[in-house]
C-alpha cells in the first residue's frame, strides 16, 4: 500500500510547472508566472446589458448584465485594481 501511495504522490508531481527566468549566470529562478488581466470589454463582450442598475452597500451604482446563461452580474473593481464579475442573487 505504501508504494501506491508513493507512486499517486510521484505521479501528481510530475505535471508541475513553474516559471523561471535566467538570471545571466547560466542558472535559473522562479518568477510568479503572471495571468493577463481582465479588461471591461472581455467581462462584458459575452453578456447583455439590461438597463437596470444594482447599487452595492456602499451605495455605488452599477449597470448590470445578462450572462448568456441567464445569470445577472456586474462589473466589480477590488482594492487591487482587478475586475471581477460580480454574481447577484436574487430573493
């Protein structure tokens, strides 16, 4: 049972990739690899504008949008700077 458990962890292991760059000497470090950010348009370019608004707690109003699955969101800014898809559930 031992060597199954090794043989699960080796096998997991082996898919791993990092990022690295070359540091001018011949060797190698790793870098946080960096996803490209989420634009406004890529959010919204799949969805339908409803010509409703949703306004958060704190009081900053926000169009929202029709996913094509029928879902209603909107764009959300964080503290960071990223944009989200912000779900909205109704009750």
């Amino acid at each position: 049972m031992g060597c199954a458990v090794l043989l699960c962890f080796a096998a997991s292991c082996a898919f791993t990739q990092v990022t690295a760059k070359e540091d001018g000497k011949g060797s190698y470090f790793e870098v946080k690899a960096e996803k490209p950010a989420a634009t406004f348009e890529s959010l919204t370019s799949n969805a339908e504008k409803t010509g409703k608004t949703f306004t958060d707690k704190t009081k900053k109003v926000h169009d929202l949008y029709r996913s094509k699955s029928g879902k209603l969101f909107y764009v959300r800014t964080s503290k960071a700077g990223t944009l989200y898809r912000c779900y909205i559930k109704i009750s």
